[in-house]
C-alpha cells in the first residue's frame, strides 16, 4: 500500500485524510516529535519506544490491520497541496471502538500541530471524518471526550454539533493522575420525515 494510494482518502477544501502506510513512519513520527509538549498535558502515557520510526512502521500496519477487520480507522491530516506521499503531517482523526449490532457507534479522538491551530482545520476535518462515518461507515452515534480545560477540542466539538452528556470522573490516567473527562457525543442526522 503506497503512500500515494492509501485504502481510505477523504478530501475536504484544505485537506487530505488519509489511512497512512508503514512507509509514512518518519513522517507521523516528526509530527509527534514537533508536538510532544503540546499534545503530552492531554495524551495518555506513551510506549518508551513511541518516538522511533520502528514503533511507528508496527503502529501504521496495525492501523491498516484495525481497518481491515471493521475496528478503527486513523486518518492523517494532510495539506491538499502537497503529494500524498510527501506531504507533512498536520494531525490526526481517529474513530476507535467501533461498535456494531445495536449500537453502531464509535469514539473519536484527535490532535492538531501546534502550528496549524486557529485556522479551522480541525473542525474541517471532524466534520469530514463525521460524514463518512455516518454515510459510508452507517454509524450511528459518536462519542468524543475531552478534559474539562482543553478549550480547544471543546470548541471544535461544539462547533461540529456534538452535545455534552456528562462527566466521567477519573476516566483517564495522564501524567501518573486520573483525569475527569467531559462526555460528548454526535448522533447521525436523521431523515426528513414523510
């Protein structure tokens, strides 16, 4: 699988979404490297061996694999205006958990590069990754948490329509201290009656 013929390609007006390759690596891994100190305050603990191109070659294949048994699909922000095979990576949009049967839903998370905020790429792209996940995926329900000071993804879920439905205390842990968590969600717009 190339990076210039990835199995999932969302384009939005700025913006390729794209399911990357092991041969991505070097890329996701700058991207992680520019942003440890803004996105480690709201990220989980990481593997020791989260900052090296071989940890990223297995967690790119293990993306494919998740996608291809109906489990998770990891999107990568890219500029538009570059090749998908060199274009640098701007962020991340993650649907996680997918659930089936009577439920058919999911969890989303995501990050954006420090140096990409304040433009509108992330709601650019959460609505993008939205649609697809409720007209080609037919999910139903999308939930996304975020810490009750991260103002930023707050502001990017509002914008997009999800909805708070509550707190989750101590839901994760973080920097060695379990952090409450805001609960929203997103439902499936439904069709016009009559």
């Amino acid at each position: 699988m190339p990076s210039d013929n990835p199995p999932v390609l969302l384009t939005t007006p700025r913006l390729n979404l794209a399911l990357l390759p092991p041969d991505a690596a070097a890329r996701v891994l700058a991207y992680h490297e520019t942003n440890h100190e803004h996105l480690g305050p709201v990220s989980p603990a990481r593997p020791d061996n989260f900052f090296t191109v071989t940890w990223w070659r297995s967690r790119l294949a293990q993306d494919a694999e998740d996608w291809r048994r109906g489990l998770a699909l990891r999107l990568f922000m890219l500029p538009r205006e570059s090749p998908l095979s060199s274009a640098p990576v701007l962020g991340s949009v993650s649907l996680t958990d997918f659930r089936r049967g009577p439920l058919q839903s999911c969890e989303m998370g995501f990050g954006l590069d420090h140096r990409s905020q304040g433009q509108g790429l992330m709601s650019e792209a959460v609505r993008a990754v939205c649609d697809y996940a409720f007209g080609t995926l037919g999910l139903h329900r999308i939930q996304a948490n975020h810490l009750p000071e991260n103002h930023r993804s707050a502001a990017v879920l509002r914008r997009v329509g999800f909805t708070v439905e509550g707190l989750a205390r101590e839901l994760v842990l973080i920097e060695g201290r379990w952090r409450d968590h805001v609960l929203t969600a997103l439902l499936a717009p439904r069709p016009p009656a009559g």
